[in-house]
C-alpha cells in the first residue's frame, strides 16, 4: 500500500439521544453500542471497546499494553480516574543496564524486552468494570464481542493494514520476527481479508471467567515471563503477580468557561492543561483565522514551553513529588507566556527524548450521562513484537521512555512507571465547589507526544471556532516535534493548510514539514469527541429543551466511525 492515501472527508457528526459510541474500528464501536443495549454502562460498553480493539487492531493496542481511564458519574457529577499503566520488573535498574554495556547514549533497542514493563491493560479493564460499571453485565459478557471477533474472524480495515504491515517490517528491518500469532502465513494480512486470533479469543475469555489471575497468574503469566526472558529480558511471576491499577484523581484547568480534565502524572496529561494555559494568555489567538501563521506560530511555541516543563518535572509520583499546583497557577503560565514574540522563534527550549507511537483512544456516554473517556496502547505498534506463546497479543515497548542518564527525573529504576504519553480527557462547563460540574464532552487524540497537542487543538477548534465534533476532527492539524538527531524542533503541518503559512512561519525562524499527505498523517494522530448537546454554538441553546441531544464526531485519518441510538 502507499503514502498517497487521500483522506477527504465529508462526514456530518452523529446525533443520537440515548448512548453513543466513537472508537477508530467500526466492528468495535458496534460492540460497545451492544454492550449500551443489553443494559451496561459508558464504563461496561468501553472495556468492551477495548477488547474489541485489542483483536482488531493488535498493531496499536491489546493485552499486553497499557490503559487510562477517566469516567464522569451522571448521578453525582464527580469524575474519577484509573492509572492502568505497568511497572519495570524489578531487577531492572540504572546499575544493571549499565552493567550490559548500556549508557544514555547507547540505550537498548526500542524493541528490546528489556524495554517490556508489565502490561496493566487487564487489570485496568477489569477494575473499570468493577468501579464504574452497571454490575447488570458480568465481565464475561462484557468481553464476548471481542471473543466472538476473534474466533469467527474479521476483515481487515485499510488503514489498520498499513500499519499493521509498517511495524511488522519495523520489527524485521530490527532483527525482530513478529509472532505467527499476529500473521498469515508469515505475512501481515492484506485490506480486506479475514483475520482470525484464537489464542487472543482463549486469553480474553479465560480474562472474562477468572478476572485478573487468569492474566497475571498462572498460563498466561508464565508464557510471558518465558517469552521474555528468552530475548533477555528480567521479568518474573511476582512482577506480574504483583501489579495494581491506581485509582486517581483527575487534573483539570478552565478555558473560557470549559474546564479540561486529564490524569495527573506518569501520565503526560499535565501537558495539555499547561499548554492551555499559556494560549489563554494571548487574546488575539483567533484573530487572522483557524489555522493561520500567528495561530500556528503562537501554538507551536506554548508546546515547546509546556513540553519542557514536562520533561523537567514528569515522572512517576511514587517516586517523585510533581509540583502541579504551581505548575497548574496561572501566574505561572503568565510568566511563560512572556517569552513569546510573535515575529521570531523562541531561542532553543531544552527539549527531552520524543519518539512516535500507535494507540487507540475511544469514548462511550450513556443514556444515565455518565461518560467514558479511554485510552489503550502498546506504545510503538506492536510494542517490543514478542508475542507469548498461546496468548495471541504481543507486549508493549514502553520502557524505552526510561532515561539511562542518573539523576534524571525519569531514570530507569525496578518498579518504576515510565513517562505515559497516552491521556483521556472530559470536558466540563465551569462550576463552583458546591455544583455538580455539567458534562460535555468526551475527548482524545491519540499518537504519543502528539496527544496534549491533539487535544488542544479540536478543543479549540469547538471553544474559538465554532465547529461540532466532526468539523474539528477533520480539521488540519499540526504536530511539534522534537529530532533528536538534529537537535531541533520541527513544525509538521498537514495538507490543507495554506503554503502561504508555511513561507511565514519560516520567515519567523521556524523549522518546517509541509505538506505531510497521505498516510503520513498519522503523526497528527486520531481522535474521537462525544459531545452533551452543541455548547459551541453559541447562536443556539438547548436549556429548554427536554431532550439531551448527543454530538459525536470519529477522525478520518483512522477506519472508525461513532455510532448512537
């Protein structure tokens, strides 16, 4: 398949009145909108998403990776989060990986099992479903559309076919073989044709009967501490045996009378809120238009400012204490802000390491209002591509986000969470203490160092211009990267965005990327928006009507579709 993929889109947002879906697979959204029907809940109906996605899409997501969660209560208003991301196996320390010959300058491959952290999607589905779910549907029947998925098979989706075939490639092209689990005849399959995973299905079901034991204990433990440690890896059962979600508390920030709610850290969703609080200082953001050369410019440069500040004070907060109510203070974007001329780049902003990744994000609201907003990924594709055998899933490369350098806020460390890239987010109307906060929104953009990026700019997209969700969605985007090799930030703008910007923004001494077409435009991620009635249209109100109308847009860079009743 080639780059030249066009993605012209034309879509109306979905309205629907009593539940709503949107996931990048329509196979999986249908299995949520089942989920809605048979009684479950946003949080019953989005594990089933998961699951779903995790035997549709194996090259971003699945049961050896890592999950988030953050769901609204429709009853209480009060929003609660879940940390399902994994620890390093405990031997794995700064001491032993230099001992291996292994520095900051020469850390493992991405690939490498040293890089596998124990994977805390099983458990974060099963404590979602334990915390927020309906208690109507058991575990069980909760999984069974993903199961059935696997064992009757499915035809693979386009996109999902190019990138399943991108990162078995990556994995060869390493000295990698991907599992046979995950091909057909040692191949990955092609557009259209039917994919089945039995020994996915075996492993989500054993998950539905026996909940967490049946992954972290017993066969399926076993096959990945074997797989492992085959490939040199250092994990052991207790590591796996050992592993817990962390319930959390949400972060958020308000915006012109939206309040945006992500996880506080390992998570990066911290940067979204410190992006939005810079932009909120400059007034005239939407003066020349969407996408404009000051728009673009005055954003690219409160990305580099809030991304340092991540790399400065982003880690895990079992081992580190993260100022967030100074760094959340106004008064401290304020100061930030000031650094931002508008005719000239910024001199050079001390980045940290950023590499790319594959994730899915999803979200699910039901007719009781409460919402869903989740996030699942195996970081690079299909993660380090060690598949445990009989298990049908491969396992996630996240620790390559561990620094090697000693001192630093994210070193490697035995039982340690790496920086997170992957952040669900919900919106909210402004509200005092004593109010229940009004839902408006379900929201994610996936894809790594893009997601805060992603997030801000369909957020604005809804709050400065008006557009529903599928409007902001289709939008051109831009991505600010940072090249390690070169040392240099790099503005990505995608097709449809005017040259006329990208002369100007080289002008003011900006790095530029334009236009990135075809299936290069899965650096600007893929996003999915829920929405309690059309709040951005400010020229049309719904307070008095009797009915609770749901928007929903799904983004045209994946397969996927939102889908309401």
């Amino acid at each position: 398949m080639g780059t030249d993929l066009p993605f012209t889109s034309r879509r109306s947002p979905v309205l629907c009145l009593r539940g709503c879906v949107a996931s990048s697979q329509p196979l999986a959204s249908a299995v949520g909108l089942d989920v809605l029907k048979h009684g479950g809940n946003a949080a019953d109906a989005a594990v089933a998403i998961a699951a779903a996605l995790a035997v549709t899409e194996p090259c971003s997501t699945g049961l050896g990776g890592d999950a988030f969660c953050l769901f609204y209560n429709g009853n209480t208003g009060e929003i609660r989060g879940i940390n399902g991301s994994g620890r390093s196996p405990q031997a794995l320390t700064l001491d032993f990986l230099e001992g291996l010959g292994y520095s900051a300058e020469a850390p493992p491959s991405v690939f490498d099992a040293l890089n596998v952290t124990v994977p805390g999607a099983p458990a974060c589905w099963c404590d979602t479903v334990q915390l927020f779910g309906s208690q109507k549907l058991s575990m069980q029947e909760v999984l069974s559309g993903a199961v059935e998925l696997a064992v009757k098979g499915f035809p693979i989706a386009e996109v999902t076919a190019y990138h399943w075939a991108k990162w078995v490639a990556a994995l060869r092209d390493s000295g990698k073989e991907q599992g046979e689990d995950l091909l057909i005849g040692g191949h990955p399959p092609k557009h259209g044709q039917v994919f089945k995973n039995i020994a996915m299905a075996r492993t989500i079901k054993e998950l539905g009967e026996r909940g967490k034991p049946a992954f972290y204990q017993g066969r399926v433990a076993q096959a990945i501490v074997d797989v492992i440690n085959q490939n040199g890896g250092v994990m052991t059962l207790e590591d796996l045996s050992s592993h817990d979600s962390e319930v959390v508390s949400p972060i958020s920030t308000e915006y012109k009378g939206v309040r945006l709610w992500e996880l506080p850290p390992n998570s990066h969703g911290l940067v979204a809120l410190l992006l939005l609080n810079i932009l909120e200082n400059f007034p005239q953001l939407k003066a020349g238009g969407h996408n404009s050369s000051d728009y673009i410019h005055v954003f690219v440069e409160a990305v580099r400012l809030a991304q340092t500040d991540a790399f400065g004070y982003l880690g895990d907060s079992t081992h580190l204490t993260v100022p967030l109510e100074s760094l959340l203070a106004k008064s401290y974007s304020q100061q930030w802000a000031r650094y931002i001329s508008m005719d000239r780049v910024m001199e050079q902003v001390e980045p940290g390491l950023l590499t790319g990744s594959d994730t899915v994000y999803f979200c699910v609201i039901d007719s009781q209002g409460n919402a869903c907003s989740f996030v699942n990924s195996t970081y690079m594709g299909f993660g380090t591509g060690l598949v445990p055998k009989g298990c049908g899933f491969s396992l996630q490369n996240r620790g390559a986000n561990f620094s090697l350098q000693r001192g630093h806020i994210n070193c490697v460390a035995g039982r340690k969470r790496p920086y997170h890239t992957i952040i669900p987010a919900l919106l909210t109307g402004s509200s005092t203490d004593s109010e229940k906060p009004q839902l408006l929104a379900a929201l994610g953009v996936m894809g790594a160092f893009m997601q805060p990026q992603g997030h801000i700019q369909v957020l604005l997209n809804m709050v400065e211009f008006r557009m529903n969700p599928q409007q902001a969605l289709d939008a051109p985007r831009v991505f600010v990267q940072y090249e390690n090799k070169t040392d240099q930030w790099l503005i990505n703008l995608e097709e449809g965005i005017d040259q006329e910007v990208a002369v100007e923004l080289r002008r003011r001494g900006h790095r530029v990327n334009w236009p990135v077409t075809g299936h290069e435009r899965a650096h600007f991620g893929r996003g999915q928006i829920i929405t309690v009635g059309d709040w951005w249209n400010r020229s049309v109100t719904q307070t008095n009507s009797p009915f609770r109308v749901l928007w929903a847009g799904s983004d045209p860079r994946a397969d996927g579709c939102a889908q309401g009743y």
